[in-house]
C-alpha cells in the first residue's frame, strides 16, 4: 500500500528514543518548576512561616532564588546531569552520596522480584492457557484477580501480619539495616519486600500470558499445526510461545515501569532503605535537593523502561522486525 | 449407497455426525459417502449448513463448542475417530491433511516458509532444502532459498496460499479436506490456484474433499458434487449430472441463484432462510421454502437414495432438469436525448499522497441501472463515495441533474443529499446497533423534513413493505434481524427519502447466493417502478446481466471499458476485460472426469 | 424495579462484586450514624485487645477501634468517587472529540497524553504535594488528572472504532449535525468500555487515596480513616492487631468487589457491542452459535 521507506526500524528507534528524550526534559521542567520556580516556595517552605527575613535571604541566595528562573534551572540541570545534584538541607551530606546506596537497595529489591516473580508467573500462564478453564486455571486466575485489585501496601501489610507479627512469627516485619552494611548481608529483612513485589506484579504478567497463549493456542495457523500432527510440546513451545510472548515482554517491562511508583509504598510498609523511602522521608523533612533528585531518578527510569517496553515488542515480532 | 464401490475407496465416512458439546443438537446429521484415489469431490452449502464442520469431522477435528458424535472415518483401513486422542496427531498425519480458508492466518507469522514446510516431514528428509525446494516447485512458487528465509507476511495471499497447499501435499497423503482455500483471492490467482490442484491431485492420486459454497468453482474442479443444506447431504452425484439435471428442489433453486456468465437469464433467489441447529424441523429442513412440498416431507427426513447409477438424492419429489429460467432485466431504453440523471467528468483522487482515480468520466442515464466493476482496489468504492460525498480528496466535476455537486456532503443543498442515496457493503455495520431498524429509517427523513410522529410512522412502514419486510421489523434492533433482512432495511432507509439515484456498494457480496438473488431481483423490481438510476458496484461480473444495462469496468484507477451488458460479457474490447472474463469461474466447465483410479 | 433487575449483575462473579461493594460502601455511609463511640475521644490503654464494650479494641492512643473503622471511611469513598467522575468526565470528552475529529487535534492531543502517561503517577502526585502540602482537594484534582489521559486513550479508541462503521457514515452523508452524531450514534455505542473504564478507575482511586493516606500525605490526624489507621497503628500489631487488621480487610473488600465487578461488566457488557458480520462471502467458519437463552 504505502511505499516502503527506508529502515523503518531504526527510524521508529529514533523516534521512540526522542521522544524519550522529550519526556524526560518535560519531566525535568516539571520537578524544577514544581520545587523552585514556584515564588517563595522553596525556601519558606523549607524554613517555615516564622523565617526571619534575614535566614530567607541567605537560603535564597544559597538555592540561587536571587537569579532569573532559566539560570536556576540552567544551573540545577547541569548540577543534576553532572552528578552533582548539590547537599542535603538537612544534615549537608551530598545528595548522591545520600542517594546512590538507596538506589542500589532499591535495585537488588525489584532485581529478586523479577528474578523470582517473572518465570513463576509466565510458568502460571502457559500452563492456566493449554489446560484452560480446568482447576488450576480457574484457581489461578481467581488468585490473580483478587491481587491485582489489592493496592501495594495492603498486600505488604497482610503478608507483615501473616508472616511477621500474628499469625506466625517467622520474619522479622521490618526491614533495618545499619548504616553502611549491605542490605544482600541480611537476606532474612528481604524475603518480605521481595515477596510483596512477586506478588504485586504476578497478576498482570500472569493475565497476559495467559490471555496471549489462549488465543494464540485458538489462532487459525495453531489448528494448522496440530492438524499437521505435531505433538503438543513442539505446538505450545515452538509454534505458540514466540507469538505469544511478544506482548507479555512489553507487560513485562511496563509493570517494572509501574514499580517505580509501587517501591515507595512498599519500601515504606517495611521502612526498607531504598529510593522509594527516602523521597517519602525527604518529602516529610522538606529535603528539596533530594526531592529533586529522587524524583528525577524514579521518572528516568520508569521514562527509560517504557522506551526499553515498546522497542522489545517490536524486536519480538517478525512482522514489524523485518518490515521493509 | 455412496457412489463409488467401497472396496476402491481410500476414504470412507459413514454416518458421521456432529453435534453441540453438552447438547443433541445436531450440525451435521449423520453422513455417508467415499472417495476414490485421485478423485475431488465438491462440498457446497450455503453458511450455517455445516460443510466446514463435516470437513474438519474427516480430521477427527472439530471447532470448540462442537462434539464429535457419531460414525466412522476409514482412511486405508483405519477407523480415525477411534484413534486414542495422544496418539491421532502422530498416526493422522499420514492419512489426511488440511488446507485451510485463509491462509493470512493459517502460516504462523513467527516462523519461517522453510520452517513450517519442514515440519510438514514426520522425518526430516534426507536432501535437506532440495527436498523443499521441489515442493514449492510442484505448487509453482519459485523455488528459490530466500523464499524458503522469508516470514508469511512478506507474502502475497496467493503465494501463501500455494504454501499452505505445499505443505499439505508435502507426504503425499491419500486424502486432503480444503475448505474454501480460494476465498479471498482475486479470480486470477484463484484461477491459477485452482489449475494448481487440479493438477496436484491427479498427478499424485490425491483424494479430496473440496468445501466451497461457489457452485461455479466447484464446477470446474470437482469430479463429483456433494450439496449440503442444514447439516444434510441433500443431493450427491457427478458434478455435471448435479449441476445441470438438479434432482433436489433445493440444488435447482441453488443454481438458479448463482448468476452464471454463460447464461442469459436473471438470477432466481429462494425465500426464506435456512433453519438454525437447533430450530431444524422434523421432517426434511428444506420443506418450509419448498414448493413441492407434501405432508409426507415434513413429517420425517428422506433418506438419501439413488435415483440413476451414482446420482443420490433426499428428497421424496426428485425432478430432473432446470425450472423454467427468469427472463433477463428488461431494459427500458430512455430517450436518447435525456438529460444524464447522473454526470461525471474527469474525476482523480488520492487516498494520503496515494492517487487511486485517475480522470474518469461517465455518466448515469434515468432510469437505468449501470454496473461499476473491477477488482479490488480498482477504484470502484472511492468512485461510489466521492459522488455520495463521502470521500473528499478529489478533482473534477460531478453533475447531479445539472447541477454540480460540492466535495462534502455537508456542503451540499439537502435537496441533493436527498436524491443520492448510499448503501454499504457491510449490512453487519450500517445500522447503528443501539437503535431499533424503525428509528433508523425513520432519521432518514428527519434529516430532510420534519413529519408528524404519525405521518413517519407510516412512512417507515411504507418502506418496510416496499422491501418485503414485516412491519414488525420496525421495532426490532439490528442484531434481531439476518443479513439480508438488514440489507433490505438498508435499501427501505435508502428509498424512503425519495431519491433519483442509488448507489449500491457491493451491497451482495456480505449474503449467501440465494439471499443474493432474492436482493438483486428486489432491486431491479424497485428501480422500475421508482424510476431510479442506479449505480451498482461489484466485483463479481456474472452478477451484472441480473440486473444492469450498461457496464464500466474499471482498472487501476480507469474507466477501460464502457459499453451494454451484453457487448461487454459477449465482445469485450480490452484485454484486461476478457482476462476477468477468461479467469471467472463458470457453471458450464466441460464435466470433467475422473481419470485416475476410476471404475 | 426492572431498572434495577437490568443492573444488577447475572454472574457469580458479578453477585459477589456486587454484595462486596455494596457491603463496604454501607459500612462506610451508615458508619458515622451508628458508631458506638466518638472516634476521637480517649477510652482506654492504648492498644488494648477486644473487650465487650470495644468490640475491636483500641488503638494507639487508646480510641475505640469499632468506632474508628465506622467513620473512617466515607472520606476514602467521597474523594474517589469525585475523582473518578471528574477523570473519566475529562478523558471521555478529550477521547471522544480527538477520536472524531481525527487530524491534527488528534495527533496533538494523542501526543500531550502520551507525555502526561510518560510520568510515574504516584510520583507526580508526591511531588506536587511535596510543595503545595497535603490538602484534600489536591489529592482529589491530582488523581483525577492521573485518570484523564488514561480514560481520553481508550474513550478514542472506542471512538475510532465506532466512527469507522457505515452507519456513522451514512448519517454524514444524509447531512447530520457534527452534535447529533456524537451524541446519538458515537456515544451510546461507547457507554460500554467507559462504564468498564469508570469501574477500574474507582478501583484505582480507592488503592492511590488509601496509599496516601497510609503514607500521611491525605487525611491529617486525629480524623479517622482507613488508610492513615493502618500506619497510625502499625507498631501495635503485636498488641491489638485489629486497628490494622479491620481497615486492610475492608480496603481489600472494597477493590476486590470492585475488580469482580467491572469484570463482569467488561466480559457482558463489552459483547453486546457493535457486531462485525462476515464482509465477504461465508468468511465466517459455518459453526452456529449455541441458542441463548
């Protein structure tokens, strides 16, 4: 129909990559002018409403109130892509230094859950689809059903009173750990978080397997197949999978996108030190540098997910990977 | 019972039957017949008579919701539906295979050519590609290994059509069931694909059970016929002897609606429709539209019995020969000085940067009806719109009595928009399903004048009764009615506004041939007595003596060809005429006969 | 009467939502009229376990449970409730406007949703309470932009889809107003994914204002409400594990109902949409449908 131009592929890549680009500068826009350009704010709100006009002054010029509004910003996003995001008004550490081991709690946090809750939920999926309507398939899909309609922090709380407090007492229902020691060094304080994200993410990545399988295994080219006498295994793993597994990677990808907000409640529930807990602490504390910064972090990766989530489903299809 | 001797048969069905999982309800009643070697029988029915479903019953297969409910499937011996389930993939692949309706979604878009061929080998054949590369060869794709590289999608239909094919020959198995595997091509490609298995089956002594509802198709490939109505072989014999001495009421009301280009008359339509599984009378399901029917039809279902060596019928009234045929549309010549009703001059188009209508000019005397035919993607469609206004991006000049027409709808007097009236292709999607049929028709003339309640009231039952239709049908919603019932409310909407022309988009091509017959004969009824000029779109060029005087075929975004009926059909001009013409299928194909395993 | 019986669900699953739903949403409106206790006033040690007169305990400073949990909760439903509306409200009309009218408005607003969806949710909502406080009436604005773009994306798709059948065109060409299209045959053919839509919106709303409040960023102390409850008492699970235990149970209720629910609704309401017929000749396998009832 349309002419054919040339490597539509890599220009589709640019696009979504621009575009990415875009939103994280919109999003850059939004934090600064939310925090900063806003009058006044940032500095009463940090020193209250009896400052003396005089401690006004001085955190202005510190936060570069005093100058025209694209200079602060100038300054901040420079600060910011430099890895200098500046200090903490609260104690004056460095923001980075304050953040980077929070980011990496975070990230061995949502590393175990994908490590352990992706392939149990494919697994749930393409068994629920080839014995379809049949016992585990009614269970599961009940099960998953109820967890994707409970909120985060519900399902945190429930399994804190399972397994913590009430009914057995095998875990410990919060997640301390001294500063300077790796959270990898108590593996016990992760089994909770790490079990709550499982299972936040189970129902939406079950869902979708199952749903794609089921109709892939109904699809006219299925039917072909079996009526070409292939066996079952050949059928589901070689002729339905591929096909059916392009658009859960997509999920896949958006609902570790999705963890980007799902973190800070869950890390809250069990006071786990990562990100998530730190903006809410920072948030509390009027910590504005490290809002900022936290919150700059959080988009960017849930901006960068959804670019890695469209390019995946393009790559894991033939039709549109080989089109032109 | 069945034809052929048993004793040289490769298949055999015996009572074969299949019914409603958790239910008695029948879609196909128990059925019998065989096949020998090398010989194609054709399955046809219109839908809803469960021939796909008999098809996939030969495979030991059958559609969610259906069960397998009785009888035998002998292939060389063995009973399929008594092959334990773990083991009928393994053991079936050798006795029969499968060709499917629509090969678009019968390869797996995932996998490559090469790979799907492959996997057609129980063992994998020894000389590797070679071995693929003669199967694309028998089924006349270039041989060529980026063929064998290349994903379904970078495939025309034909092409993936001729694969799909490949693949079930690929074992040389004794039986093939093809259901419908030309629908959707053009006639060229079906032609050709058509040639394709002809070929194949005789060359490898394949068997087959061809399921198409085209007669004419059938009549050029089949060696014998099999006519199912309601889940019911109701007629089974050689396809000449079926096709042009007919025995049951049904297969002679059946051909007589298939607009055939060889035959000068009007197509006939059956009224009524056929009766769902579970509202299947007692006797035989055809006796409610049959004129002959007795008092002994309907009490129980005739058997099927010989009538003549090889030629089956079920029916207790057997005839022979064709009805007296329908005189041709009579063509009511306007004076040759009229002013056109309808003039189009010079008109291009584009469809984004893609132009699809490269000046074409014609006009619509009154009161007549002119055909507009070509193949898909000829511009026919964007033709119907552009004068309906439905289609903006255009050049040129159209005239309706006159006077020109603006590019919009919208910027038109209500007066025009009134005298033109559209009807779609889709009676599925033309009426909005949150409204009943009455209010639908009945905002057709609130769009141009506003009636008392009561006055509409009638007006819409007025139109109701022109097209046949209850008057009840008024309070009833879209999906209440059958397709062809809506295509009947579609041209009631179109008339009650009093226009001077109409322009029919395919308005058939979504309905079964008998409803079609019974729509085109309406229409050509109505444009006599409203005196309409028509305009009336198809594709399908056997269709156009039933009902126009005057035929413009178009190609590539031109007017090629301009002429009366009969010049075009009997002395066409241009070559890409006569090619449509030559590809067509037709009723009349020599009969052909069975020259491999016959006797 | 019939009005109601056509509503009310015709699935197990659909009865189940519906009685969930309907249970919570009464304990949360009669709550405040049969509370035993004032939810605010100091009754006994903190902490306590269930008593004949404290049905289910206190709390941390010592305040009737039951008494708490029966006016915690029409707070939680209001704002949803509005927040929906006002969200769905905006994306239909955005959706359905950009659906029709297609073109250059649709491509810019299509591209301003994709922007607004590229933004972490819970994190915009953080941020912009970050500064401006925890106010209500932020809270219920700032979900309900997080629903718009949302709601706009699937109300133009349904658009789309519906603008493309022939009896939309056909009242184009007999000269139909721009209005009367859009509200006679675009939107009743639409009601249907956005009823699913308002559903799992109300569900979402529910989870983001509980999330919230459990955080301290919504509903201030000392009011009563289910989401600030479960962080106000978390400390005290080992005591009196009820503060948490009966406002988790009833969040749980409450969006679990909902979720059975609006998938009732989607799996019915979705099928009675706008049918597609075979276009060509016997397209369709030859299979009849088993009869209705």
């Amino acid at each position: 129909m349309r002419p054919v131009r040339a490597h539509p592929l890599r220009r589709f890549i640019l696009r979504r990559l621009a575009l990415g680009v875009l939103t994280l500068f919109l999003v850059s826009v939004l934090v600064f002018a939310a925090t900063e350009a806003l009058p006044g704010n940032a500095a009463r709100a940090v020193l209250g409403r009896n400052a003396t006009p005089a401690a006004l002054a001085s955190l202005e010029t510190k936060l570069h109130l005093d100058r025209p509004v694209w200079v602060q910003y100038e300054l901040w996003l420079g600060g910011v892509l430099s890895g200098r995001p500046g200090r903490s008004l609260v104690n004056g550490e460095k923001v980075l230094a304050q953040v980077a081991p929070r980011i990496r709690n975070s990230a061995v946090l949502l590393t175990l859950a994908g490590l352990f809750g992706v392939p149990l939920a494919l697994l749930a999926g393409i068994v629920a689809a080839t014995r379809r309507d049949g016992a585990f398939d009614a269970s599961v899909s009940t099960i998953a059903l109820a967890l994707a309609a409970l909120p985060e922090f519900v399902v945190g709380i429930f399994l804190v009173i399972l397994l913590a407090t009430t009914v057995i007492h095998w875990l410990p229902p919060v997640s301390l750990v001294p500063p300077g020691t790796s959270v990898l060094a108590r593996p016990r304080i992760l089994v909770l978080p790490v079990l709550t994200l499982m299972l936040v993410i189970f129902p939406y990545i079950f869902r979708m397997m199952r749903g794609s399988m089921a109709e892939i295994l109904e699809s006219d080219y299925i039917e072909m197949a079996r009526l070409k006498g292939l066996g079952q295994r050949r059928l589901v793993m070689l002729h339905a999978l591929p096909n059916a597994i392009a658009p859960v990677i997509q999920v896949i990808a958006l609902t570790f996108a999705y963890l980007a907000g799902g973190v800070v409640l869950v890390e809250y529930v069990f006071a786990y030190p990562g990100i998530g807990q730190g903006l809410v602490e920072a948030i509390f504390a009027r910590d504005i540098p490290v809002i900022q910064f936290d919150v700059v972090v959080l988009a960017g990766f849930y901006v960068s997910l959804n670019i890695v989530a469209d390019l995946l489903a393009v790559l894991a299809t033939p039709r549109l990977r080989t089109a032109g | 019972m069945t034809g052929t001797s048993p004793g040289n048969a490769v298949l055999e069905a015996v009572d074969l039957s299949v019914a409603i999982v958790g239910t008695t309800i029948t879609v196909v009643e128990p059925t019998s017949f065989s096949l020998a070697p090398g010989e194609i029988l054709g399955l046809v029915g219109e839908s809803g008579s469960g021939k796909t479903t008999l098809g996939l019953a030969l495979l030991a297969h059958h559609r969610r919701g259906l069960r397998l409910s009785g009888g035998r499937v002998l292939i060389r011996g063995q009973d399929l539906l008594r092959i334990p389930p773990d083991q009928l993939p393994a053991r079936r692949r050798g006795l029969i295979r499968y060709v499917p309706q629509n090969p678009g979604t019968a390869l797996n878009p995932g996998l490559r050519i090469g790979t799907q061929l492959a996997e057609c080998f129980a063992t994998p054949p020894a000389n590797g590609n070679d071995h693929l590369l003669a199967l694309l060869e028998d089924v006349k794709l270039p041989p060529t290994p980026a063929l064998l590289r290349a994903y379904p999608h970078q495939l025309s239909g034909g092409q993936q059509q001729r694969v799909a094919i490949a693949m079930a020959f690929a074992e040389r198995p004794p039986v093939i069931v093809m259901d419908e595997p030309t629908t959707g091509l053009d006639v060229t490609t079906q032609a050709h694909v058509l040639q394709t298995v002809r070929q194949l089956c005789a060359r490898h002594a394949v068997a087959a059970l061809y399921v198409s509802h085209d007669l004419a198709v059938v009549a050029t490939l089949a060696h014998r016929v099999a006519v199912m109505y309601a889940g019911r072989v109701v007629e089974l014999g050689p396809t000449g002897r079926v096709l042009h001495q007919p025995a049951h009421p049904y297969t002679r009301a059946l051909i007589e609606a298939v607009p055939d280009l060889d035959r000068r008359t009007a197509v006939a339509g059956i009224a009524g429709q056929a009766p769902e599984p579970a509202r299947r009378p007692a006797g035989c399901a055809f006796a409610p539209r049959c004129a002959l029917a007795l008092d002994a039809c309907r009490a129980e279902p005739p058997a099927l019995a010989a009538i003549d060596t090889d030629h089956l019928v079920a029916c207790l009234r057997p005839t022979s020969g064709r009805s007296a045929p329908a005189p041709p549309s009579s063509s009511p010549v306007p004076g040759a000085s009229a002013l056109p009703a309808l003039e189009v001059r010079n008109i291009s188009a584009r469809h984004g940067a893609t132009v699809v209508l490269h000046g074409a000019s014609f006009s619509v005397s009154p009161q007549t009806c002119v055909a507009l035919v070509g193949e898909s993607g000829s511009g026919k469609t964007t033709l119907g719109q552009i004068i309906a206004g439905l289609h903006h991006d255009w050049d040129g000049d159209i005239l309706l009595g006159g006077a020109p027409l603006a590019h919009r709808s919208a910027q038109r007097s209500a007066a025009q928009r009134c005298h033109i009236q559209y009807i779609f292709q889709n009676p599925y999607s033309s009426f909005n399903p949150r409204r009943r049929i009455g209010e639908s028709i009945a905002m057709a003339v609130r769009a141009f004048e506003s009636p008392s309640a009561s006055d509409l009231r009638r007006r819409v039952a007025e139109a109701l009764d022109m097209v046949a239709l209850p008057r009840e049908a008024a309070s009833r919603y879209p999906h209440q009615l059958s397709g062809g019932q809506r295509q009947r409310a579609a041209i009631a909407r179109a008339l009650i506004t009093g226009p001077k022309l109409l322009i029919c988009d395919e308005i058939t091509s979504a309905l079964d041939v008998s409803v079609q017959a019974v729509i085109v004969r309406l229409l050509a009824r109505l444009q006599q007595e409203h005196g309409l000029s028509l305009l009336f779109i198809t594709h399908n060029l056997a269709l156009v003596r039933s009902i126009a005087q005057h035929v413009l075929v178009m190609h590539g975004g031109r007017i090629i060809e301009s002429e009366p009926v009969d010049q075009v059909l009997d002395a066409p001009q241009q070559s890409q005429t006569r090619r449509l013409l030559a590809d067509a299928p037709r009723f009349s194909a020599a009969p052909v006969t069975l020259g491999v395993g016959d006797g | 009467m019939s009005r109601l019986a056509r509503w009310w669900p015709n699935t197990a699953t659909g009865t189940i939502g519906a009685i969930l739903v309907l249970l919570v949403v009464a304990i949360a409106l009669v709550g405040p009229f049969v509370a035993p206790h004032s939810p605010t006033s100091f009754v006994g040690a903190s902490f306590a376990p269930p008593t004949a007169a404290y049905p289910l305990g206190t709390d941390a400073l010592g305040r009737d449970v039951l008494s708490r949990v029966l006016w915690g909760g029409y707070r939680i439903l209001g704002l949803a409730g509005i927040a929906t509306a006002l969200g769905v409200l905006t994306g239909a009309v955005i959706g359905v406007i950009a659906g029709y009218v297609g073109g250059l408005i649709d491509e810019i607003v299509m591209r301003l949703v994709d922007v607004a969806m590229a933004f972490p949710q819970i994190i915009l909502v953080l941020l912009f309470i970050s500064i401006i406080g925890a106010k209500l009436w932020l809270l219920t604005v700032m979900v309900a932009a997080v629903h718009a773009p949302q709601v706009a994306r699937v109300a133009r798709a349904a658009t789309l889809r519906v603008a493309r059948e022939d009896f939309v065109r056909f009242a184009e060409a007999i000269g139909t107003p721009f209005r009367r299209i859009v509200a006679r045959e675009l939107l009743p053919n639409i009601v249907a994914p956005l009823m699913v839509e308002c559903g799992l919106r109300f569900a979402y709303s529910i989870s983001l204002i509980a999330g919230l409040n459990f955080l301290g960023f919504g509903v201030q102390p000392p009011a009563a409400d289910w989401g600030l409850m479960i962080n106000e008492n978390r400390i005290g699970l080992m005591g009196n594990p009820w503060p948490v235990l009966a406002p988790v149970l009833l969040i749980a209720v409450l969006t679990i109902g909902m979720n059975l629910l609006t998938d009732t609704l989607a799996r019915t309401e979705l099928g009675h949409g706008i049918e597609t017929g075979p276009v060509t000749t016997n397209a369709t396998p030859d299979i009849p449908e088993p009869e209705r009832s």
